[in-house]
C-alpha cells in the first residue's frame, strides 16, 4: 500500500485519468472528490462489498446492476 500526505486543495493522479482531491478536513474526516472517465466505476468499498457478495460468480453483472439502479434514481447510468 502507497501511503501519502495530502493537504487541503491538494491531489493525487491514479494514472493519467483519474485525480483524487482533498476537498476538506474536519477533524477526524476527511472530503475528498473523485475524477475519473464515466466508464470507470467509483464506489464506497462497503457499497462495492455489498454489490460483490451479491453476486458469487464476481462482477459480471455489477454494472448492470449499477446502472438500473441509478436509472432508478434518474441519474445517468455509469456506462454511457
């Protein structure tokens, strides 16, 4: 695991695509906002953990799964 330092307005590039902000700290929190290409799917891990153990043959379904449920909530779906 790569451990860093980031302050307040400061990022990290996980590849050339994607960039990780620190937004903000308050005390024990931290805020951080995710940049990456639509196709790329970004989850909370209790959020992907959940997803993946409803599903024991792995991820092939996940994105479907995803986009039906952002469909449901009116938002775009992830693939597009």
């Amino acid at each position: 695991m790569l451990v860093l330092t980031r302050k307040s307005n400061q990022s990290i590039m996980i590849g050339d695509e994607i960039e990780i902000s620190v937004l903000a700290i308050v005390g024990e929190k931290v805020r951080i906002g995710i940049q990456a290409p639509r196709d790329v799917p970004v989850f909370r891990k209790e959020v992907y953990l959940e997803i993946r153990a409803e599903h024991a043959d792995g991820s092939e379904h996940v994105a479907a799964e995803v986009d039906a449920a952002l469909h449901e909530l009116g938002e775009p779906p992830v693939s597009e």
